[in-house]
C-alpha cells in the first residue's frame, strides 16, 4: 500500500492510499476505530448525517410506533404486513388465528429435511419483539 501525505496536515484523511483509509476513517484488524483516523488518531469532520446520505440512509418500517409500543391490533397488522392471513383452521402455515384475546402464528419450517409448522402465541406484543420473532 503506498501511503502519501496530504499537503493540508490540518484536514481530515491525513494520509490517503490505495487501501481505503482515504477519509480519515477506516478499522483496524481488532475492531472500530471509534470514527478516528487508525494513522493520526484525530476525529472525521463527516457528519453522521452526511455519512447516512452516502450509504443510502434506511428508513424503519413503522417508523410512527415507538418500539416499545403496544397496541391494540397490532400483531395482526404486522403479520398481514409480512403475508398471514387470518384463518379459522389452525395449524395452516402462514396464517394466524385468534385465542381470546391472543394470536396464533403458524410458520412453516424444514429442519433435518422434514417440514413443520411452528406456532408463536402473541399476547399485546411490542413492535419490536414482533421484529424480533420476524428476523429483523
């Protein structure tokens, strides 16, 4: 790797290579850096923001709700969202049914070359362990 230094000593990304450590960013082998220069161990003057904008910032699906939030309908909102339909018939993969005031969701799984279906009881769940059972 060929390492130059920036004539303005003073600017983030002191140093600039061919191995990516350009914009003063960078990790080292152990892990982050903390958003300091692995070479001059000073801070990045890229805001936060600016640096969503270049990844292509990711909006949250249901970006109204809090995560600890709990609402009445919400489970059967979420999983219609993701493809259940309500069934009367238990047991259907990919559906959901109600137990009083709780409901059912049935998946289908393979594990060992056989196919099942599991089933999650919710009872006014919060958004996020629904994300959570969901996989997000």
């Amino acid at each position: 790797m060929t390492v130059k230094k920036n004539p303005n000593y003073d600017s983030p990304g002191d140093f600039v290579g061919r191995g990516g450590l350009g914009a003063g960013g960078g990790r080292t082998s152990t892990g982050s850096t903390g958003g300091k220069s692995i070479v001059t161990g000073k801070k990045s003057s890229v805001s936060k923001k600016s640096k969503n904008k270049l990844k292509g910032e990711k909006k949250r699906d249901w970006s109204d709700l809090r995560l600890n939030d709990r609402r009445d309908g919400l489970a059967e909102k979420f999983l219609d969202h993701h493809g259940y339909r309500q069934s009367d018939t238990a047991g259907k993969p990919n559906t959901y049914t109600y137990d009083g005031d709780k409901v059912k969701a049935y998946s289908e799984y393979v594990k060992g070359g056989k196919v099942g279906v599991s089933v999650k009881t919710f009872n006014n769940p919060t958004l996020k362990s629904l994300r959570d059972w969901m996989g997000y």
